[in-house]
C-alpha cells in the first residue's frame, strides 16, 4: 500500500461552512419566504386594497365626476379640507385597522396551517423566524398606505379650489395683508355684514342671509348716505379695512391645496401609525395564537378604547389614559388635519389629554418594543 507523502486529507466541504441557523437574525429568503406568504392570502390583500386604496380612490372620482358635471352645485373635489378629513378621518383609523390584521394574521398564521413544528424542525432560531415577519408585513402594509395615500395628496392639490370660502364670504385666495385690507375696502359690506369682529354694530348696514343688502336711510334701504348719527360710506369702508386687518391671520391659515409640509408630515405620521397597528397586532396574534380573537381586540382597541379614553378625563387614571398608544399618536398629530379621537392638533384641540411630546414618544416606543419581546417570547416558548 503506498501513500502520499506530505499530502493531507481534505475535509469535508461541509465541514468548512458554518452553520448560521441558529442566529437570531433573519436571512433575506426568510424575509421574502414571508413576504410570499402575507402576498398569497388575497382575502386580507382585497380588504387592505379596498380599505386604503379603493375606498379614497372612489370618494376622489365621485367628486371629480360630479363636479365636471355641475360645477355650480358640487364643490372641487380636492383641497386642504378634503385632504385633512381623508386623511385623520379614513386613512388613520382604517389604516391601523388593517395593519392590525395582517399582523395578527402574520403572528397566528403558521400554528393555523399547522406549519410551525415544521419551521422548528428546520433548525432556524425561533425569534429569527419571528423577527423575519416583521419587514415582510411592513413591505406589505406600507406600500398600499403609501399608494392611497399618494392618490389623494395629488388629486387634493390639484383639483384644490381657486378662491376661499372665509366665514361665508368668497375671498380671492393667497392675498398678501395689505392686498387682504384693500379687498376689504372695495367690499366693505361684504366683510362687515360675514366677517367676525368685536366692535360697534352698524345699525344703517342691513344684512341678510346671503350677505350685504344695502344702506338703510329712516328705514328704506340702498340710500346713497346715512342718517345723522350714523357713519357715513367712508366710515364704512374704513371700518371694514380694520376687521380685515384683524381677521388676516385667520385667513392665511386657510390653504387652497395642502402645504408640502403638511403632507409630509401627515404621511410620516400615518406610516407610524400603521407600523404600530401591523407591530402591536404580530406580538397579539403570535402571543394568543390565533388571528380572529386578536383581529377583534385591536378593532376593540382603535375603536372604543381609543375615542373613549381620549375624549374622557377619569381621575387618578390619568398616567394610564397617557398610556394608550392612540391618545400618543394623537398627540403627534400634525397641525391643519382634523381632530383625531380628542387629541391633536386640529380644530377641537383642547378636548386631548395634557401630554408632553416626550411622554408621548417614550409610549410608542414601549408599545413597540414591548409587544415585540411578548410575542418573540411566546414563540421561543410554544410547544412545537
């Protein structure tokens, strides 16, 4: 028998690779394994896509439409006030809605079909497998928000209206305050009979449902000057450039089409608010193990809860009502949208829960984190 001299055997190639199954970080094929698996259950991506993109798409056309067809009885379709009611008003709560699902469903779906002794056998870390649902369910769930929420930030400034509607009275829009006041002047019964000021009442100016009718003289209206003891046209005139000068911050806070700023904020603030409704809803369903219970607390949660914890003050519950993930995400709600669940910074304001941003912040993140670990910790511990 002869050997080589000076030659070594060869290890197995096997032998040389090491084995990662046991890290807890996830791979990227079992990101896109789960990804493939949230994509294929079409029941939960129709309603995603009917709830966030359909529903405001619809809502759109149907203006659209209808202003094209009778313009003089529909208003525009888009514009800031359709854009913040769309927005606080359909967006927010369903978007939280159906994140929920797809989380719980993401979190009970592989004890369901009964494939999760089949993903232990594998060897692969339990929290890389629950990890890995994570960036899979936001692929999912933020990208539809993003498309339905990018439908009505176009269709909102570009079919936004072209004059503004300030206390009833039809004001051009984007006036400077000096423009604003000479505007005033030329339309001064306009501004004194609709406009809100603190001040004397001009008793020969006769005011009607629509607005301005005229000039009362011992009681005819439309004479050309006024009664003794009453002020004159100048007078007048001069009057209303003064409640326009007092009424223009008002009135530049008043937007034809949202300001950029606006909508990016908004569209920040709605991606928080589905990643806390597809995160809360994955640590609920992979902790009871099962999607419909799960589905119908977070419901529960946005629906009740929520509103009725925010709107209401109980004493010596307070720090717990400031624990509730929605009234902090109310609180962070951007300035110029309507009123969400009594918090925010909307018309209504006051009705909101007294907050610093920091407490609010320092809530979400236990939210997120917490749920996380609960539901990591639950698989880690489920009998396979």
């Amino acid at each position: 028998m002869t050997t080589l001299q000076g030659v070594e055997p060869s290890a197995p190639a096997d032998a040389a690779a090491p084995d990662h199954r046991g890290s807890w970080i996830p791979t990227w094929s079992m990101v896109t394994t789960r990804f493939m698996e949230l994509r294929r259950r079409k029941g939960i991506m129709i309603t995603i896509f009917v709830v966030v993109i359909a529903l405001p798409t619809v809502f759109l056309a149907i203006r659209l439409l209808l202003h094209a067809v009778d313009p003089k009885s529909y208003g525009v379709a888009g514009g800031a006030n359709i854009f913040a009611g769309l927005v606080a008003g359909v967006m927010y709560v369903f978007g939280f809605i159906v994140a929920a699902m797809l989380g719980c469903t993401a979190g009970s779906i592989d004890l369901s079909e009964g494939m999760f002794r089949h993903l232990v056998v594998t060897g692969r870390s339990r929290l890389a497998l629950y990890l890995a649902r994570i960036p899979a369910g936001l692929a999912i769930i933020v990208s539809m928000v993003a498309v339905g929420f990018a439908i009505i930030c176009l269709v909102c400034s570009f079919a936004a209206p072209t004059t503004v509607s300030y206390d009833g009275a039809t004001v051009p829009a984007g006036l400077s305050q000096p423009a604003f006041v000479n505007w005033a002047g030329d339309h001064w019964g306009t501004v004194i009979c609709q406009f809100n000021f603190n001040g004397p009442n001009f008793g020969n100016v006769e005011c009607g449902p629509n607005g301005f009718v005229g000039i009362a003289k011992n009681g005819v209206p439309g004479a050309p000057t006024s009664s003794a003891g009453q002020p004159t046209t100048a007078q007048l005139r001069a009057a209303a450039m003064k409640i326009a000068a007092q009424n223009y911050p008002d009135y530049a806070a008043i937007f034809l089409s949202p300001p950029i700023s606006l909508m990016v904020g908004s569209g920040l603030w709605l991606l928080l608010e589905t990643t806390i409704g597809f995160i809360v809803g994955l640590g609920l369903g992979s902790l009871l193990g099962q999607r419909t219970v799960s589905v119908i607390l977070m419901i529960v949660l946005e629906i009740v809860l929520t509103p009725l914890l925010s709107r209401n003050r109980i004493p010596y519950l307070l720090n717990a009502q400031r624990g509730l993930v929605g009234v902090a995400t109310g609180h962070l709600e951007p300035n110029g949208l309507i009123t969400v669940v009594g918090s925010g910074g909307g018309p209504g304001g006051n009705l909101r829960l007294p907050e610093t941003t920091t407490v609010a912040v320092i809530v979400i993140l236990a939210w997120l984190v917490g749920w996380t670990v609960l539901g990591a910790w639950r698989m880690a511990k489920r009998d396979a």
